[in-house]
C-alpha cells in the first residue's frame, strides 16, 4: 500500500549518510577541546565540584531515558505501520538492536553504581 524505502536504493548515498554522523561527532568533541583550551579553570572546577557533577549526572540520566523513550516510540511506529515489512527491513532490526542495548546497558550501570555505593557504605562503616 505504501511504497516507503528508508534505505536508497543507490548504496552510495547511504554509505555517505552513515559517514557524517562520525564527522558530526568529532566536530562536538572539538569543540569541546576548544572550549577547555579558552578557560581551563572552569573545567576543572567543574569536574571538581560535587553538586555540578550530581547536576550533571541527572541531565544525562534525563537524557538517556528521553533517547530510549523515542527509540521506543519509533520501534513501535514502525511496528504498527509497516507490520508486512517489520522482519523483512534491516531499520526495523537495527532499531530493535538499540532499543535492547539501552535497556540492557541501563540495567548493568544501575548495578555497577549500586556495587559502587554499598562497598563506599561498608568503607565508612
């Protein structure tokens, strides 16, 4: 009924696609470096600083769960949408592969923290 190819059908452009999410990152991580190399101070007290670093830790747990909520969200839209093509189309598996690793990801840091901070409670004891 509908004709949607998330996939071109020329095999060039989609390696080209793929090759600009590398750049895009190396281009936030310079900037980045730029960034610290303008005032190193503010890094460092930024990393120092236990209150910005628990502020930090809870933007990117927000983060993640907004990330896997939409990942979530677009696995089960194309699910319903294209329900002939779901084991047939390599963006359904590839969405299904993500959507799995954060969760299993999420389950293994949650425990790593809870590991880190029961043997800190048995320290101070």
């Amino acid at each position: 009924m509908l004709e949607i190819n998330f996939l071109p059908k020329n095999g060039a452009m989609a390696i080209i696609a793929l090759s600009l999410t590398p750049l895009a990152v190396a281009l936030a991580y310079y900037v980045k470096l730029l960034g610290i190399k303008k005032s190193p101070q503010a890094f460092i007290i930024n990393e120092i600083d236990e209150r910005l670093v628990a502020l930090k830790n809870e933007a990117d747990a927000k983060t993640f769960k907004i990330v896997q909520g939409a990942l979530f969200l677009t696995y089960m839209g194309y699910t319903l949408i294209l329900p002939k093509e779901v084991f047939e189309s390599v963006g359904w598996w590839l969405l299904m592969i993500l959507m799995l690793i954060s969760f299993i990801s999420q389950a293994i840091l949650t425990m790593n923290v809870m590991i880190k901070e029961n043997s800190k409670d048995k320290e101070e004891e």
